[in-house]
C-alpha cells in the first residue's frame, strides 16, 4: 500500500506539474540588402534588390529602392557602370556583360551595411553534339545527346524551353518543360524538374553522352511521331548553360531546400551566397541553344 502510494504521488507530480511556458527571446538581425543577379552576354546587365526579413516571417521579402548601384568590369578596358532603377527594386544598364570577364558589384542604400561581390563569366564551353529527339507512345520523349566536357571544373544547367505561336497571332507563349533523366550525374528526387544541374566531376575533358526525359502534350501517329493541330506553330529549344561555380553552388541549395522543406526530418539547408556585407548571388553564365522540334519544317 505504501508503494502504490508512491506510484500514485510520482504521477500526479509529473502530469501536473510539467507543464511550463517558456519565452524565448530571438534577437532580430539588422537588415540587409539582398542582391539578385545573374549576368550573361545575351542580356543587359540587370540586378533586383530585396531587404533581408526573419526566418520566422512570413512576408514577402520589400523591394529596396533608390539605392546607389555601381557595376565595375574589371578587363583591360576597366569601365564603372551606374545602374537606373526602374522600379519595384529593379535596376538596369544599357551594357551586355562579356564573356570571360569578371564583374563586380557595389551597392549603397542609407540605413543598410554596403555589400558587395564579384564574379566571372564563364566562356562558352559547353559544345553538344549528336542531338537526337525520339518520341515514345506513352506521351513521352527523350532527347539523347553528346556534350564535349573541357579539361577544367565546369558547371552545366539543362532546359527545354518549347514555344506556342498561334495562327493570325502576333504572340508567342512559352513553357519550361519538366525534365527527369536516368542518368547518374543528376541529383535525382521524386519528381520532375524543369532545370538538371550537374558538374563535370565525373567526365572531366571527355565526351559525355546525356539522355533528357521531357513530356509533349500533343497526340502520336502510329510510328510515334508528333501530330501538331492545324493553325499552330510548335518549336522546342535545349538549353545548356555553363554556370559560374558560385552561381552552381548558390542554384544547387537553392534546390537541396526546395527539395527538403517538407521533410520533416531533414536538417535546414544554408543557401551558399557570394555576398559580402549582405546576402544573395552575383553570378554569372552562358548559354548555348539547340533547336530539337520545329513543327514548321
């Protein structure tokens, strides 16, 4: 009796009395200006401002304005370029970037700590050969393919891009693909993705053949070829991308995060950035285009 008594006593001590509310008090960092921009030579040289919010809010990052913005190009003919803002924390120059040269950045705004980067942009090293399109019953089509890899560290990017022009239409819709492939040197996940990343780790300086899954939405012929409706022009692009590693690595946490945010067991992914005094990417890429389908020819 005197045990149970014991027993009875420990469990009323632990269900009502282990319950405490605890304050913790989250110190709130400073905010900092956040940089958004990924230089190539088909495009003017443009870059979008955010400020830094808490990890635990729920908005949405505010865009900075009337910020002072300076692009430095750093190459035999050294020239500074101010930006113009253009609104909604956008800003832009009227300069394509080179290939080849390195950039950087500096940007001022009152009330945030200066933050800076740099980066080179890659030359056009991605060379892709023996481009073969094949359509299966099923909907689906691989795009079979030889990218020449060069001695050196080289980062890729993949993506199909197919465009819809409409009969007595000036305008054009486009669409990134969803893509999956079977091929080791993709991180692989359960779904598909409309960008494959890999580097060239594992066939430095050789040929590589590559095989792309995509989906076409479109009905088969009896041998599998595409059927386009009338009054539609249909054209699909490969893209491959030589990134930057700084940009690579800031794109493949980028996606480790997304992938992982609804597991629940996972640890948080720290996004890799090339900031100083603030955070986000300043990178650089170049882009080689191959047509794959064109429904006009």
């Amino acid at each position: 009796m005197k045990g149970a008594t014991i027993l009875l006593f420990v469990w009323c001590l632990f269900t009502l009395n282990c319950e405490q509310i605890i304050e913790i008090d989250i110190n709130q960092a400073n905010p900092k200006i956040t940089i958004q921009s990924e230089l190539n030579p088909d495009s003017l040289i443009t870059v979008n401002l955010y400020e830094s919010i808490s990890v635990l809010s729920k908005e949405s990052f505010p865009v900075i304005s009337d910020a002072s913005v300076v692009i430095h190009q750093h190459s035999l003919d050294e020239k500074s370029y101010s930006l113009m803002p253009l609104g909604n924390g956008v800003y832009q120059t009227n300069v394509y970037p080179k290939e080849g040269v390195r950039y950087s950045i500096e940007v001022q705004k009152r009330g945030f700590p200066p933050a800076f980067a740099s980066d080179l942009i890659p030359e056009d090293t991605a060379e892709v050969n023996n481009i073969e399109l094949r359509f299966l019953r099923n909907g689906s089509a691989e795009i079979d393919f030889i990218l020449q890899d060069e001695i050196g560290n080289h980062y890729y990017e993949f993506y199909i891009e197919t465009s819809y022009r409409f009969e007595n239409s000036s305008e054009t819709e486009t669409s990134i693909d969803f893509l999956t492939s079977d091929d080791l040197v993709f991180d692989h996940f359960d779904e598909a993705e409309q960008f494959m990343f890999t580097d060239d780790v594992v066939f430095d300086g050789v040929k590589k053949s590559l095989t792309l899954k995509t989906f076409f939405s479109f009905p088969r012929s009896r041998d599998s070829n595409v059927i386009v409706p009338p009054g539609i022009d249909v054209k699909s692009t490969l893209y491959v991308r030589t990134l930057s590693e700084k940009l690579f690595r800031f794109k493949e946490t980028v996606k480790l995060q997304r992938d992982l945010e609804d597991d629940p067991f996972s640890e948080p992914v720290p996004i890799n950035n090339n900031v100083e005094g603030g955070l986000g990417i300043f990178g650089g890429f170049n882009t080689a285009k191959y047509v794959i389908f064109d429904s006009s020819e």
